[in-house]
C-alpha cells in the first residue's frame, strides 16, 4: 500500500458515508435546515464534492461540475463557480435538490474525479508548492490531506443533520 492508496481510501469513505446519509432519505429531508444559519444534508453533501472537485481541478484534474454539465443540472441560483465555501445562509439556503439522486451522483462523478487523480498520481511530485497564499506554503500532498479531510468532516456534518432532521420530525414516545 503507498500514499496513493491510502488517500483513495480516505476519499472513498466519505463517499461511503454521504450514500449511508442519501440513502432513503427524501428531497424535503435531504433539504431541511435545523435553522436559517445551518447547513442542509444536500448543502453539506454538495460543497463536499464541489471542494474536491475545485480542489482536485486546480491540481491538474478536471472540474466535472463544468465539464459534464452538473452546474446545469443543479440549474441553482448561484454563480456557475460556485462551490459553497464562505456563502452566506442565504446562498446556502439556494442548495437545494428536487431529487436526492442528483446529488448522489454529482457526489460520485467528483469522488471518481478524485480516484482518478490519485491513482495517476507521481509521489515525487507530493514536495510541490500548490499555493502560495498561506504561510507556510501548500504542498501537494498537504492540499490532499485536506481534501480527504475536508470530506470526513462534511460527511459526518451531513450525518449527524440527518439524525436531527429525523429526529425533529419523528415523534418519540
């Protein structure tokens, strides 16, 4: 097993997670927001794969939510570039599906995006500077981890927003 691997891996359970969280779960659920100023399942699982997508697009991958016509399909009410990071409740509350599929499989077409980088991937090239914003600067396997990171923590967002959405709208007792 090298790097590659094991980030296919870590990608690939957050994959696993946001189906778990889809699964059976109907469009006005996968839509509920706890409050005005939370995210939604959908909102979570779409920043998601559009974080990867971006991310993995500017690291010499391809953007598929342009490329395959998903921007088109979502048809939201937002830039065609956007990808959720600092939106404001109010663009976040404009995220929303009619079909929980749509988002199932945007969120597999950028996983598979991902794979696909990570399994051609040259580990020499894992010392490359990729940003040079932050102090210190990104390498390309730091922006990895962060990409396989940033998705853990989604999924387990869009998983424990589920359990409250259900929660809140089945009666206990």
């Amino acid at each position: 097993m090298d790097v590659r691997d094991i980030l296919i891996d870590g990608i690939g359970r957050s994959r696993e997670v946001c189906h778990q969280v889809l699964d059976g779960l109907s469009a006005e659920d996968a839509n509920w927001r706890p409050t005005e100023h939370c995210n939604s399942v959908t909102w979570l699982v779409w920043h998601l794969a559009r974080q990867q997508d971006v991310q993995i697009a500017h690291l010499g991958g391809d953007d598929v939510w342009l490329r395959d016509g998903w921007v088109d399909r979502f048809a939201l009410d937002l830039p065609r570039e956007a990808m959720g990071y600092g939106q404001r409740p109010d663009e976040v509350a404009k995220v929303v599906v009619s079909d929980v599929a749509l988002l199932a499989g945007y969120l597999d077409a950028a996983t598979d995006a991902t794979v696909g980088y990570l399994a051609g991937l040259d580990l020499a090239s894992l010392d490359d500077i990729v940003d040079t914003r932050w102090t210190p600067h990104v390498t390309r396997g730091v922006r990895l981890v962060s990409i396989v990171d940033d998705a853990a923590q989604h999924a387990g967002q869009a998983a424990y927003v589920r359990g409250l959405c259900q929660g809140w709208r089945t009666p206990i007792g």
